[in-house]
C-alpha cells in the first residue's frame, strides 16, 4: 500500500486518475489516514457537496493480509450532514480488495461540470472511468446486479443509490459483502452525497491476479496472528455471543438496564421489546432456513452478522443490526421485526444510513406526522425519501433539519447527527461520546456502554458522572487507533478484558511492517488522529459550544429511573486534554 | 418473597421450559441473595454474567426484595 490513486473528477477533458506514492502519507492507513489527509488538503470552510471536498477511501493499515478481522473500511470527508470532519467505517470485502490492488487510499477530488454519472473500474492492470448514464436513480441492489453482469460477481462494488445521487445528508455509501450484496454501509455522516457531488455512482474493485498482502516477517506475523485469533476465540463475546445473536443481542439488556431509547428518546424502555430481540430475531432467521452466523467479510472470526428471510422463505436482507433495529424499531414504537427488516432493506437500497432515517422517523412522528407504532407510515417515509419528493427530501436531510421544519424541540442529534441506541441519561459514558467526538453523536467512536452496561473493560455506574470523563477519552483514543487498523472495532472487546490479546494485535503490525510499536505508540496514534480532526472542526467553526447534549438531556428526566444527564460542560471540556 | 427471574440469551437453557425475556416467578426466603437464587436455577457459580435488579447493576451477594425484577444475562455485547 505505498501507493495512493488521486482522481481528479474536475479535470480537464474529463476525469483523470493518477496512481502516485503515499508521500508525506506514509505509513498511515485507514482512519489516519483519512483524517490526516482531509485535514491537511480539505479547505475546512469549503461547502462539503463542492469541488474543494475530497473523498478519501482508505483500507486499514493491516486490511488485505491474513490478520483475522481486518477488514473495515475508512470513508473520509468534510461532512454534509455535520459540517465537520467524518470518517465513516464500513465492513463488506472493500478494504480488503483495495488493500491487495496495492492502494492505501483512492482520493476522489474537484467536480464534472455536466450531468453525466461515472463509473470507475480498478484492477491490477490500472484505472477505468466510465460514462454510464443507464445507471441513473438505481438502487443499490438492481446497481450491483446490472455491474455484475458487466463486470464480475468476484468483484467488489462501493456504490450509492438516489438518495447519493440526491445529495442529501443522509446517503450512505454501500459495499458488496461476501454475497456480493450492497448490504455494508459507510453510513453515518452523509458520505454517499460526497460521492454523488462528484458524479460517480460506483467503485468497482477487482483483485484478480493480486494475492494476500505480504509480511515483513512471516513466520512472527503468523504466530501473533494465531495468538490473535485464540484470543478473539476464547473470549464470550468476540467467541460465542455475537455469533450466536448478532449485535441485536443489545435490544433487551439496554432495555432492562433503562437506557432503550423510546418514541424519540421520551422513555428509556420498550414494552414489546422481546418481539424485536436479537433472541428472536435469530429464531426467526433459522427457522426461516436464513442464518444468524455470517461474516461480513472474509476473514471474520466473530461472525455477528446474518441473513434474513421474508415469510416466504426468500432472501430479504441482511440481519438488521441492534442500531438499525432499534432506531426503526423501538424509536419508532414499531415492534415487528419484518417491518424493520423490510426498512433495513429499503434503506440499503436507496442508500440511506440506517440510524439517521430511524431517528428522523422518530421526529417526524413526534411532530404527529404519523403515530408511534405505525410500520406502514415509516415505510411509506422512507420510500418517498428514495423517490426524492418534498417530504421525502426533507426526512433525507436528517433529524436536525426534520426536527426545524416541523417545529420539534425533541431532537437526539450532536453537532447535526443523530444519536444510536442508547440514552445518554441512562447510560452517562456514551453521552460524553456523543457530546465530544468529533464526529458528531456515535457510538463507535468511544463506546462507554461496555463499561457502564456490559462489564467490558472495567466497570462504571451507568447513571452517574463519575469516571465518565475520563472513560470516554480513552475510549475515543483507542479507538481512533483501532479504526486505523482496519480491524472491526468489536475486537475491542476482547482486547480490553485480555491484555494477551491487545499485544497479539501490536506484535501482528510490527511483524507486518517490521516496526518496534509499543502501547504506548498506538494511544499516540489515536491522540494525533484526534488532535487532527479536532482542528479541522475547530477551523470550521467548531467551539466547545458544540460539544454539548440538546438541553431536555439535562432538563427532563427519564423512566424508569429518572434520571437527568448530569456531566458539567466543564467536565466535558477535559475530554481533550491531552 | 416472590421474585420475578428473567433470563436471557443463551441462559434460558439451564431451566427447562423458560424463554428468553419471560419472567419467572421464584419463591423465596426473606434475604435470599441474588447467587442463591442464581445457583437454585441451576446457572454455575463461575459463569460470568451480566446482573440487574430493577435495571441496576447488581452483585451475586446483594440481598433481594419482595417482587423484585432480576434479569440475568451472560456476557454479551454488539453495538
């Protein structure tokens, strides 16, 4: 991966790609790289549907070599959705693909002045962009279909539907899984309108002839590599739980522990929450001859994914994640797990991330759009969204803007984005997460409720302050380091209960790159991802203001404990003290 | 005391019958701790799980109360 592909989408006589060495970029991949690189050449004020904006692809530092999990894919920009900076992870086979073509990075820059929609073909002989208006306003799924026959069924395509082509801050960018299906999604952060600002409606990889990625040292590689995967093994979560339910699993412990978020955030538990568990939803998928145990791309030991079925036995899609689940689900009062898996569906296909479209259900029907529980009207919402009408353009936008034109003060979002499953005054660290990361509200991007809920990595009070700061600074380190990687976050898991694990995972990249990391190398890696996306917020007008919950966090108090979210914003202020 | 016993994921399998999520109703002494109701339905002592009383994070020995919810799960996450 010494080398970086810079398409200028606004060059002269059309599209111009030139393959050149990552230079100043060396070394970094995945989430470094797309922070460093959007922070250095992004102008921060820039619009983020303009020629300034770049979209910055990057697989992770040990993505396409045989380091289990290793396959999470980095999408950067300035975002539309948040006017900071994004970088927005997806699974799939991208980041392992890109990884053996030889790319750290595919940088889509400038802008076509016309129309015309552009394909752009990679293999191990170079670089194809193609006109292809015949692709115009499809859907992720017929997308693929239509490439496959053009291309290959081997190959990878990264893709955005029309709601993409719309530009509206709620597209997301797909990536083929293992299946070769659009169902892994860079979601959050409105990436897919990068992508359709610049005219192009697919990325199609193709790593015939290209083989693994090569260790310096291959037999040190090898044994951490093992030790890697009896980590991952041994431990409950990484080894058993989430293949045997999924992430859905969370459904009824956030539940119990009152931290659900119901109706838009107004109470912290679901009545019916057993009808959309991930115990049931597992029954339901093997019962329905789908599967419950399904990686999302190769390489994956933990297989938390799944396949799911309509009641007709035919494949509807994948097995919607706990966020999906709940932000469509629960959020919305709806508790039938077809309707959700049927949302799930329409959202990979228009391109639509999933938790912004739930969370701006939920606004709408508290602006009395529609009524709490109703999964007809919610599918109705999403599809006028893929079809483009007024309405559908406006829930498109998002929470925020939904929540302004309808006049509702109850909006869950941080810095324009939507916040995930879990109340931040039910479960504290998370909500210092949302408040603070520089990506607006994610629960990715430091995830407390392993601590506050889960017992992973510590162990902290859910409802109160205490350690919370703190909990959430380390976490949002790690992580920004982990997302540099490429491997799949849920690692983190096992790494932070075995320390065994954590140090199979340092001597794999030194084996692999023939460095001397320590522990203290990669919490450095984390910080200076975030001292860079932090100062491209802070140059696009982000101040400490914006590091701040919407007020009914700290005003209204939740059931069933009601509880208030009781950070000081003084306290937030030390996330970044380092 | 009466208590009500839910468990979930792959718990229900140490008690025949059970499903996830619905409850059971358990019979017990006044003081009865969580661990002794715990280890009466048969779940092992050294299994580590995920512990909550009326949606609180509980211990093995905390002491419980007439028709309190203790909802017992093993280690899991996702997200």
């Amino acid at each position: 991966m010494e080398k970086m592909l810079r398409i200028n989408m606004g060059a002269d006589g059309g599209p111009k790609a030139s393959s050149i060495p990552v230079g100043e970029y060396s070394g970094l991949a995945g989430r470094a790289l797309t922070s460093a690189l959007v922070s250095k050449e992004v102008p921060p004020l820039c619009h983020p549907l303009g020629a300034e904006n770049k979209l910055v692809i990057s697989p992770g530092m040990l993505s396409g070599s045989l380091a289990a999990n290793s396959g999470r894919l980095s999408v950067g920009c300035k975002s539309p959705l948040t006017g900071g900076i994004k970088e927005s992870n997806a699974g799939g086979m991208a980041s392992q693909t890109l990884a053996r073509l030889g790319y750290a990075a595919i940088v889509i820059e400038g802008k076509p002045s016309g129309d015309d929609l552009y394909t752009i073909f990679i293999n191990k002989d170079g670089v194809n962009i193609n006109v292809d208006n015949s692709l115009k306003g499809l859907g992720n799924y017929a997308l693929v279909e239509k490439l496959k026959q053009q291309y290959s069924e081997k190959a990878c395509y990264i893709s955005i539907g029309p709601v993409g082509e719309m530009k509206l801050a709620s597209a997301s960018i797909a990536c083929t899984d293992m299946e070769c299906r659009p169902t892994r999604h860079a979601g959050r952060g409105g990436t897919g309108a990068v992508m359709g600002s610049k005219n192009v409606k697919a990325i199609i990889l193709d790593d015939t002839g290209m083989g693994m990625r090569k260790p310096k040292d291959p037999d040190k590689f090898k044994e951490a590599n093992k030790r890697w995967v009896d980590g991952l093994k041994k431990h409950p979560v990484t080894g058993e739980g989430l293949a045997a339910y999924g992430t859905n699993v969370l459904t009824n412990i956030l539940n119990e522990a009152g931290g659900y978020p119901t109706h838009n955030f107004m109470w912290g538990r679901f009545e019916n929450h057993t009808k959309i568990s991930g115990e049931t939803q597992a029954a339901l998928e093997t019962e329905r001859g789908g599967n419950p145990t399904h990686g999302c791309h190769r390489g994956c030991v933990m297989r938390c994914s799944g396949i799911y079925m309509d009641k007709y036995g035919q494949y509807l899609t994948k097995q919607p994640e706990y966020e999906t689940v709940w932000a469509h689900g629960g959020n919305c009062g709806i508790d039938d797990l077809d309707t959700i898996a049927m949302l799930d569906r329409l959202d990979d296909d228009y391109g639509i991330d999933t938790i912004e479209m739930g969370a701006t259900i939920g606004v709408a029907m508290e602006a009395g759009l529609a009524k709490f529980g109703d999964g007809a009207a919610a599918i109705n919402f999403v599809n006028q969204v893929g079809k483009g009408t007024d309405m559908g353009r406006i829930l498109g936008s998002g929470a925020a803007v939904t929540g302004k034109v309808f006049g509702v003060e109850r909006v869950p979002v941080v810095k324009g984005q939507s916040m995930p499953a879990y109340d931040p005054r039910a479960v504290h660290g998370i909500g210092v997460t949302y408040a603070t990361s520089p990506m607006g509200a994610d629960h990715t991007a430091g995830y407390a409720v392993g601590s506050n809920i889960l017992g992973i990595g510590g162990k902290t009070d859910p409802l109160s302050p205490e350690g919370q700061i703190e909990l959430s600074r380390n976490l949002q380190i790690a992580t920004a380091a982990v997302d540099s990687t490429g491997m799949c976050l849920f690692i983190a898991f096992a790494v932070l209960d075995q320390p065994e694990t954590f140090q199979a995972l340092i001597d794999m990249i030194n084996a692999f790159y023939g460095f001397n990391l320590t522990a203290d190398d990669v919490a450095e890696l984390g910080k200076s991802v975030l001292r860079n996306e932090r100062a491209f917020n802070a140059a696009a007008g982000f101040t400490s203001a914006h590091d701040r919950l919407p007020g009914f966090f700290t005003r209204d108090a939740l059931p069933p404990h009601n509880v208030k979210f009781k950070v000081t914003d003084a306290e937030l202020d030390q996330v970044f003290n380092f | 005391m009466t208590i009500d016993l839910i468990l979930y994921a792959s718990l229900p399998k140490f008690v025949p019958g059970s499903v996830a999520g619905i409850p059971i109703t358990v019979q017990a002494p006044d003081q009865t701790t969580v661990g002794v109701v715990l280890s009466q339905a048969g779940i092992p002592d050294d299994m580590r799980l995920i512990l909550l009383v009326n949606g609180l994070s509980a211990t093995r020995d905390q002491e419980l109360r007439e028709n309190d919810r203790l909802a017992v799960f093993p280690t899991i996450a996702g997200g």
